[in-house]
C-alpha cells in the first residue's frame, strides 16, 4: 500500500536488563515513520502468552515525522509499562505508515542488536 | 492477508551448541503470534538438506496470545527434538499468524544475535 | 512488482560514533541494487522527528550495477550530511529497485550488526 | 506466491576475511529451500559496483530439500569465486523458492552475525 500499511505486527518483544551503563543501556525499540502528508493516529496492543492483550496505548505521529519509542520506558498517552517476559507488539494506524523494531543487549561485555522487520497488512 | 499469513518459511536454521551457562544458552527460537479472534492449530514441518522432512509436530495457539518456541528442545504435543545441522521450517497454521526466527549465539565470549523475518504466503 | 520496487522506507537511522579505528569505522550503510536493464535515477529524502523533511538527494544507479552508500559520508550530488540523532529514509527511484539498510556500531570492544529490510512500495 | 517465489534479490554482499579460527570462519551464506514438490532449477546473478554482472552459476535444489550455500567458497556447478569487495545476488528459480542470506563476521575477538531478509518478485 502507498507509504506504508495501517498493521503491523512484533512477534519476539522481551526487555533485556538495563545493565549498570546509564549511557547505554540494554533496551528494546519500536520506530515508526510516517512519509504519508496526513497525521497518524496510533493504537498499540500488546499481546502475552498467558493472560488477555493490553490495547489502551495511544500515540500521534505528524505527517513527515518518524518516531522512536523506548519499550522499556512508559509510552503513549497513557504511559503504559510494558512488564518484563515475552509479549508482541500489533501497531493499528489510521493512515499507512513504516514501521521497525529492535533490541539493544548489553547483558555480556560487548552488546548484541537484534533486529526484524514486522509482517504487515 | 489480514492478521497473518497461514504458512511461513524460515530457510536458515542451525542450532548452535548449549554453551556452559545454563542461564544464557545458545539457542534457536521461533515466535508466532495470533492478533485474531480464533484460536490457531498449527503444523510445523521441518526440511533438511539431504532426507525427507519431519511433519508431524502440531501445537495449538490461542486466540489473541502470542508464543515462544524453544526449537532446541523438544517441540509440539509430538515431543520431536530438532537434530543438529542445518534445516528449514514450514509454519502451516489453519487461521492467518504472524512469525518470526531468531538465534542466539554464545559460543564466543559475548553473544550473537541471528534475526530473520521469513517468507510467507 | 518485477525487479524491485519504486519506493523503500527504512525507519530507524542513527548514526553511531566513527569510533578510534579508522579501518573500522562505525557507520550506516544503504546498499541500493537495480537489477533491471534500465538506469535508475534515484531521489532520498530523510525524515526527522521534529522538523521538515531534507528532500534534495539525487543520484543514479546505472542498470544492472548495485552501489554502497556509505550514510556517514555526505551523500548524493548535493553532498548531503545526515545530522547524528533518529532519522528515517525514504528511497525513491524512477525504475523498481531493491535496497537494504545496515549499521556496524563499534562502540564497544567488539562490533555489533544492524541490519533491516526496508518496506517497499 | 504459494511456495515462495522465482525471484530474489540480496542487496548486500561483502566478503569478510576468513580469520585465524579454520573452526569458525568469518563467511556469508545464501540459504535457499524448496517447500514445493517440484524440484528447482536455480540460476545466481552476481552484480557488482563497476562491472557487467555475473550470470553462468546454476545448481539444483530437490523438492522438499534446503540448502546453505557458502559464499566464501566456489559455488555452482561452474564452481564461481565471489571476488572481494561489495555485491548482490539475483537468485532466479523455475519454481517458487524460499531463500535469505546471512554473514558471520570473525574480524574481532567475537563475532557478530549480519542477516537479511530478500526482496522477492
């Protein structure tokens, strides 16, 4: 679809330790950009292995702006802290955008980076 | 398709060896996620390079959960334990999923992660 | 489409430090591949999160070739310098190309990957 | 397309050097499987920055068979060496196929792993 998809799908979130660097610390990521002229209205839902979804996360992203959202701190609107252990992200958006995901871990001496593209729809 | 795909394709796996930590073993996993309404029961065929492929492992996902497979242990309600060596994955669910692959390598002095989004149709 | 495709987003650019080494320097890659028999002229604009897009990138990529550019080198005819901080790319040519995005971070005593699909339309 | 698809392209590749280790050597590697019941007949395009492309490497892949293609050796039935310095590949196949690509790099004292998903057409 023109500039992106209005879903888009995590399927491997779990939040690393911070570790003792405050400069750099172990984290996951979710970018989102919109290259659309249109501002998008977005509703995050987090899906866990054992218990229901949370889908009150709420966030605006301006036409021409990307975004990087820090999992591991509060976020959207609504400040929602995503607990530790396994989960996946499902991104809703009113109009098409792009969107990433990664990790940062620092949990040995030197840190690894995970990355994946979301399936979409 | 809306909300998945109903077969996904991951070509390159190839469990990595355990490691002496037991709290960080090097290892393989997949994820799948169900973001719809129906529960998922799914099939999982496992292809080699050089003999028939193994099909008969089969688990079920609920709706609105996501999982994490172990695929260096034994998997599915069959119990069938992946062999060492290279092999591919064919996800074959009955309602559209999401899916992804990732490896994590500790055989060196500080891990490595293997990310890979598959193919699916 | 048939040999790529005429727009490429990738969402999560940011710059790591070039490092000590300068035979291995950290830095961002956007490798850009035209396998069609026709030369690609190419336009990149790059998005930020909190200001107007820089939209005046040119280049061209001949048929048949695939080109490396390195994103912590001034970039395109108009030598563009990607600032430090989130960015986004938006890749966009005449005639379907394929392209991917990559980041080798050396901060730390040894080099981590980063490495993403873009998304294609 | 059900199987996967005739067409891959990988925009990044890279030899890095062997290393001291002949246990554990720096490689990329091309990944292909083959769901289908038919087997493929499979053609590699290598493209280069500043020269004509590449196109007599040819080799089979068996119905219901994966294979791992090491990058760094000769590869096809014309057993081609990949010469240093950046390329891409074209994998084009008489049916569908599934495929994706990946590099180990042993440059420092751990290594880091750089994998790809590939634009399919």
């Amino acid at each position: 679809m023109e500039n992106g998809m209005k879903n888009w799908v995590f399927c491997d979130g779990d939040l690393p330790p911070h570790g003792d660097d405050p400069s750099f610390m172990g984290h996951e990521a979710l970018m989102i950009t919109n290259v659309s002229k249109l501002d998008a209205h977005i509703r995050i839902k987090v899906l866990f292995e054992d218990k229901e979804p949370y889908d009150r996360i709420t966030l605006d992203l301006p036409a021409e702006r990307t975004t990087c959202l820090r999992l591991d701190f509060p976020i959207g609107k609504e400040k929602y802290q995503i607990p530790f252990g396994q989960y996946a992200l499902h991104v809703i958006s009113d109009v098409p955008v792009c969107a990433c995901f990664g990790r940062l871990d620092v949990r040995q001496t030197n840190m690894a980076y995970y990355s994946l593209a979301g399936y979409s729809f």
